[in-house]
C-alpha cells in the first residue's frame, strides 16, 4: 500500500489533471483520510505535545501567547442601528478573540470598553488596535483551561498595522 501526502501549499502547484490522476490512484478511503487529517491539521492550536501513555496532549504552557490585532469595527458594524453600535462592536471583539485564540472564556479589559464606548454608543471608532493574550485559567474548577484577555493598545493611527506577536506576555 502506497503513501500519498498531498501537501496545502503545494495543492495550488498541480493542475487539473495531475490532480485526478492523483486521485485515481488512491483509494475512497485514503482521500477521506487525507481531508479529516488536513481539516484536523488547521484547527489545531498548538504544535507542540508530549506523549504520556500513548496519548498525545498538548502542552497548556505552550499555547500561552499574546499578539497584537487591528480589529476593523466599521466593517463588522456595517447597517448596524445607531443604538446598537456600541453593544454589538464589544460581541464582536468576542468573536474576533474567541476565533483567533481559539477559546471559548474571553475577558475584557475596562480600558477597552471605556475606549469603544468613549464618543457614545453611536461613535465606536472604525479601527481598533488590541492585544490579545491567552492566559491560563488557574481557578478552581474552571471549564477551560485557558481564557483570553483583550486590551486596548493605544496608538495614533491604527490603519495598516499587522499583526504582531508579543514576547512579553
């Protein structure tokens, strides 16, 4: 039994046809494995593990980072009321925190909230510089073991910042 790795970055490099002579070549089965391995491979958070028992786990103290993002609030706000600007940018740091750390328990720093709401509930600025660090969680009988921590950077113009991942967390 031969051993197909089909590479992501490498998938946009074949063409059409070496692409269904690829797949002639493998089984039903080894394409159904190829994609739920390349699918598990994207939503993983971490790279590293350690084995214990045969087991494979991640390393919580790995996956302890802090980056900083450019949030754009005016495209997350778009034909959003006036009276539900301000409520609805803070469910959207959420969001946004929620998918770029991969956790569930997202808090939010005061400064933050008083920087969206400070010109009102109508006036949320369109672009947003925060950082976002994924801490681990150590109360007792948390449901998550790690929880991100949102706060606002303050910066003169947050347009065309990348995102950058910050060593001292």
């Amino acid at each position: 039994m031969q051993h197909f790795e089909l590479n992501l970055k490498s998938y946009n490099a074949f063409h059409t046809e070496e692409i269904s002579k690829f797949l002639d070549c493998i089984t039903e089965a080894q394409t159904r494995q190829l994609i739920t391995t390349n699918r598990d491979k994207s939503f993983k958070m971490s790279t590293t593990t350690k084995k214990t028992g045969g087991k494979t786990q991640r390393s919580a103290i790995a996956d302890v980072v802090a980056r900083e993002y450019t949030i754009h609030l005016h495209k997350r706000l778009h034909g959003v009321s006036f009276k539900k600007r301000a409520p609805k940018a803070i469910k959207e740091i959420k969001a946004f925190a929620t998918l770029s750390m991969g956790t569930s328990d997202v808090r939010l720093d005061p400064q933050l909230n008083k920087k969206v709401w400070e010109a009102g509930i109508k006036g949320v600025p369109f672009r947003l510089r925060v950082r976002i660090s994924r801490k681990r969680n150590d109360e007792e009988g948390a449901k998550e073991k790690l929880y991100s921590y949102v706060q606002a950077v303050n910066v003169q113009n947050p347009k065309g910042l990348h995102t950058v991942v910050v060593e001292d967390a």
